[in-house]
C-alpha cells in the first residue's frame, strides 16, 4: 500500500515560502506592548468630544485619531494573519479575539466623531479648513461626510437605529440557518455508482462531471431540495428587501438603489447603463450556448450542461517558482517598475505560499497602511494556482502603490475599484497563454477558461442585478413578492439571458434562493462593472503600451483620494458610458471567434 500523504505543519513548511510576518512585530511580547498602549491613547480622543467645531482642536483630534487607528490597524493584521497561519493554535486566536473585542470598544470611544461634525452649523467645516493650511488635506473626506447630512438622522433616532440593528439582519441570518445548518440534500450517485450525499460543496464538482446523467441528478436533487422550502426562503428575502427599503426611505433616498450608490457618489445610470448594454448584447450569450451545445455534441442544451468543460486537459504539475515566472512573463506589458514590485513582493516575504495543517482555506490579500500587502495563498501546482498568484498580487499591488502616494487617510480603495488591479492580472495573464499556446486543445481549454469568466463575472452578475432591481422596485411600491413571483421572474430572466437553444429546466427557477449575495443589496454588479474597468485598463495596455500603462499607475496610486468613478475616468475608464462593458462583451466575441475555429 502507499504512504498516505500528510499535510505538514506549520514548522515543517520552510521558511522561503512563509510570509515575513516577523517583519510587523518579532514575537507576540511585542504585540503585547503595542497593545496596552493602544488602551493607553485610545480614550485620549474623549477629550475632544464637543470641541470639533475649532480648527486647532480638530487638526489635534484627526492626528491623535491617525495615531490611534495606524497602530490598532497594526495590531489588527498581525494578530488575523497568526490565526490564519495556524486556527488551531490557541495563543494566536487569544491574541485575534483580544483585539477584535477591543475594536468594539475603540469603535464606541470615537462615536462622537460623525454626529457631532455633522450637527455643526452650516459652513462651519469650510470656514475650519480655510482658517487653518494644515486642515486642507482633509478637504476630501469632510466632502464625502457632509454629502451625507441630508440622510442623517436625530442623534435618538440613530440609536434608536442602531438598537434594532441586529432585528433587521434577522432575515440573512435565518437565511444562513437554513441554508448552511438546517436544510440536507439526498443521496446521489457518482460516475462509478456510489452512493454520495449531495452538498453545497460537492454540487460544484458534480455539476461540472462529463457524466451527464450525474449532473442531472445533482442539479435536480439540489433544487428541488430547496423547492421545498420556497415559502420560507420567499418570506427571508423579500423580508430582508422590505427592511432594506424601510433604512432607505427613513434616511430620505429616493429608492433603495440610490441609498447603495450614493455614499460612494456612483451615478444611478452606472447601474442602469450596464443593464441596458447587457440585454442589447445578449444576442453573444445565446452565441455561446449554440457553440457549447454543438462542442458537448448534445441535441438539446440544458442548465445543468453550462458548467461542464468543453475540453479536457491533462493536470500540469506546476512549481510555485514556474507559477511566478509565467506571472511574470504574463504581466511584462505592465513595464520594469511594476514587475520590480513583484518580484520584491515575492523576495521579501509578501507572500505565504503552502498548504499546512490548520491553516485558512483560499486566498487573499491584506495588510495595512505600515504593512507589507501579504497574500496567503494554498498552492496547489496548478495552472489556476498561477492565476490566483496574478489575482492576489494585483490586490498587493494596488495596495502597495496606493499606500505609497497616498495619505493615511485616503490609501484605502472602495468595493468599486477593488478588483479591479486583480482582475487586469488576470486579463493580461490570459490573453498572454491564449496567444503563445500551440496546442490545439490547450487553446481551446484557455479560450473556454476566458469565456466562462465572462459569463459567470459579466453576465451571470449582471442577471442577477435586473432581478435584484425588479424584486426592489416592486417591494418600494407596495406590491408584494411570493414565491410564485420570484420564481416567475426568475425563470423569464434566464430565458431572456440564455436564449432559443437553451432548455430552461423548472428546477431552475429556485436558483434566486440560493443566492446569499442578495442579502446585500445592489452588491453583485459591481463584479461585472470591476472586471469590465479590467478588460478596458488590460486592452488598452496591450495595445497603446506605455502610455496606457502610466494611466493604469495613476489608477493604482490613487486608493481612495477621490469617488471611485472619477478615478477610473483620470485613468482612461468612464463607467458612466456603455464603453468598458462593450469592450469586455468585443472580448467575449473574439474568443467565440477562436473557439469557433
């Protein structure tokens, strides 16, 4: 028999591929002392409560506050990233939980802040800033504040707000119960005849199996299982849309999608405009189903066909050194500086690499602003493991650049722009093994990979966007939802988005069910609005080159120094016009083209 092959500890992974987290603090002692001074300065800001409405003590309050939030910031990561490395080791969950409980508290102590700026009498804050040179860099952020003293309200009436908070996520939290804890799928069986219960988890597997007769089962097993409790799953979303609109109208938006979109000064025709231009080009969905439907060989296409792989590989053993250099060779057209940037992400220690017992699934990117931008990563020596490298390093990036030009107080971006750097990564590292790929199948596996991403990013998002604009507007004018509606509503989207070919099984119609994003609303479309930015930023640097690139940089320096859309606008990527999406739909096609020939 062999060897059963063991996860390895953390001490058994060597050191050149941990993350240099030694680098925030040499042991946890050092924490220690950083923390009881945190405890120490953090009540320090009581002091000014009342006295904001005079430049010098505003300027001595935003600097003490700047001081305050770095270190606790600091605090914050390494403390996370240490029960990341290992969440059964007990000492870094101590050091997680402690900090974590205490940001409560900070949180209470610096309450006073936003209310008392916005009850200031009118021209109050503009008079302090021209008053004192020193104020001026804070210009920006007292903007963004005072935009939104139209939808404050009474000091009582938010807390009154506050106190029923945890009364109003009540509909996402039963929605979790259900679905994670209460709710069981039946016994299917696998390609060999198995007996396997069916989950959340293995349903992503299963519905990809070239077995077709197994994801058939599994995709009927799945909703119909979710079928049976439409009532309830009906009565925890609309209840969840209702209390979203009541926050709305008590704040005085004009709607629910104006009360998502204003804080961060989106227009409401970014999101009209991408739905618009989607629905014009789904005639490149129906495209795409034709094609998939006629590589599969299939006489009827069904919903449980779309995440089957058109083409099959071989699994590639990938080293995570070959993993960087073909990052490398994918990102080339980003120019020397940022290359130099990410092999100094790579030499220095940004980066945890494997696999150890305990250690958090996925990946990501994070830090703060007087950290390094670390990414944990559980590589696995596949091709898709090069690409979350390209992924993650385009947040650490971004970050890096962001932190570098900017400010404490603006190095953070919004939701908006957040995936956007990642996902250009991605853009260029694909179009780039799309191109030098001689094998003929390899190609195809890559152009499918692409389309796919389109599809479930692009597409898929912004479906799920319409539904989410109807099923608000027709709770803000009074008209209630049941379950027969959303289902009804559910099933003309999908076959208005996928078109003649397509069988729109019954069983699909539960799919809005299943969707735990729509508990936060008008969420989703910015998936597609972040990788449409991406393709834009991605094909105008491959075909303008440095010049294009010089934008990009200035895109990535900017963090969060101005409303998002304006910072892609500077960079060359006006999201107020149908332009970046028509680009990323342009994309779509070509690779139809390819997969065609």
């Amino acid at each position: 028999m062999s060897e059963i092959k063991k996860i390895k500890t953390r001490e058994e992974i060597d050191a050149a591929y941990k993350w240099n987290i030694e680098k925030i603090y040499k042991n946890n002692d050092e924490w220690e002392k950083d923390f009881a001074k945190l405890k120490d300065e953090a009540p320090k800001l009581k002091d000014f409560s009342g006295k904001l409405g005079d430049a010098k003590e505003l300027l001595k309050y935003l600097k003490l506050d700047e001081e305050i939030s770095r270190l606790a910031e600091i605090l914050f990561v390494y403390a996370h990233l240490k029960s990341d490395e290992d969440t059964a080791n007990t000492v870094n969950q101590a050091l997680k939980n402690k900090i974590d409980t205490y940001l409560a508290e900070l949180r209470s102590i610096n309450s006073f802040f936003m209310p008392e700026i916005l009850s200031l009498p009118e021209g109050t804050i503009e008079k302090e800033l021209s008053s004192l040179p020193e104020l001026s860099m804070y210009k920006f952020m007292f903007e963004d504040i005072l935009k939104m003293k139209p939808h404050t309200l009474s000091k009582e009436l938010e807390e009154m707000l506050a106190s029923v908070s945890d009364c109003l996520v009540a509909p996402e939290n039963i929605f979790g119960m259900l679905t994670n804890a209460d709710m069981t799928f039946p016994v299917i069986k696998d390609e060999e005849g198995r007996d396997i219960e069916l989950t959340e988890v293995n349903y992503s597997a299963f519905i990809k199996s070239k077995d077709r007769r197994v994801r058939e089962d599994a995709f009927k097993a799945l909703f119909n299982t979710y079928e049976k409790y439409k009532n309830t799953l009906a009565a925890s979303l609309t209840s969840s849309i209702k209390n979203f609109a009541f926050g709305s109208k008590t704040r005085k938006f004009n709607s629910c999608l104006e009360s998502s979109l204003k804080p961060n000064n989106i227009p409401l025709e970014v999101y009209h405009n991408a739905i618009d231009t989607i629905n014009k080009n789904l005639q490149s969905l129906h495209r795409y189903v034709k094609i998939k439907k006629q590589l599969l060989g299939l006489d009827e296409i069904h919903m449980y066909d779309l995440y089957v792989p058109v083409i099959d590989i071989p699994k590639e053993h990938i080293e995570f050194e070959r993993a960087v250099e073909i990052v490398k060779e994918g990102l080339q057209p980003l120019g020397k500086e940022y290359l130099n940037i990410f092999e100094e992400g790579i030499e220095q220690g940004w980066v945890d690499i494997y696999e150890n017992k305990g250690k958090r699934g996925g990946a990501y990117s994070w830090g703060c602003y007087d950290t390094m931008p670390y990414v944990l990563l559980n590589y696995n020596y596949e091709l898709n493991d090069a690409s979350t490298l390209a992924h993650e390093m385009g947040h650490s990036i971004h970050s890096y650049y962001s932190r570098k030009t900017q400010p404490f107080i603006y190095a953070n971006y919004t939701l908006f722009c957040a995936e956007v750097a990642s996902t250009t990564n991605e853009a260029l590292l694909i179009h780039h093994l799309i191109n030098k790929e001689q094998d003929k199948n390899k190609k195809l596996y890559l152009i499918n990979q692409e389309l796919e991403q389109i599809r479930t990013t692009v597409f898929r998002q912004l479906m799920f966007a319409e539904f989410e604009l109807m099923t608000h507007e027709n709770i803000e004018k009074g008209i209630p939802l049941t379950s027969e509606d959303l289902c009804k509503i559910w099933h003309e989207l999908n076959v208005k988005y996928f078109g003649p070919d397509m069988i729109v099984d019954k069983e699909i119609d539960m799919e809005w069910a299943r969707i735990p994003h729509f508990y936060s609303d008008f969420y989703v479309y910015q998936y597609a609005t972040g990788y449409s930015a991406a393709s834009a930023f991605a094909k105008a640097i491959l075909e303008k080159g440095d010049s294009a690139v010089e934008s990009y940089k200035g895109f990535l320096k900017s963090g969060g120094s101005d409303y998002p859309i304006n910072i892609l606008k500077k960079a060359g990527v006006d999201m107020t016009t149908p332009v970046p999406l028509e680009a990323t739909i342009a994309r779509f096609n070509e690779l139809l083209d390819m997969l065609e020939k």
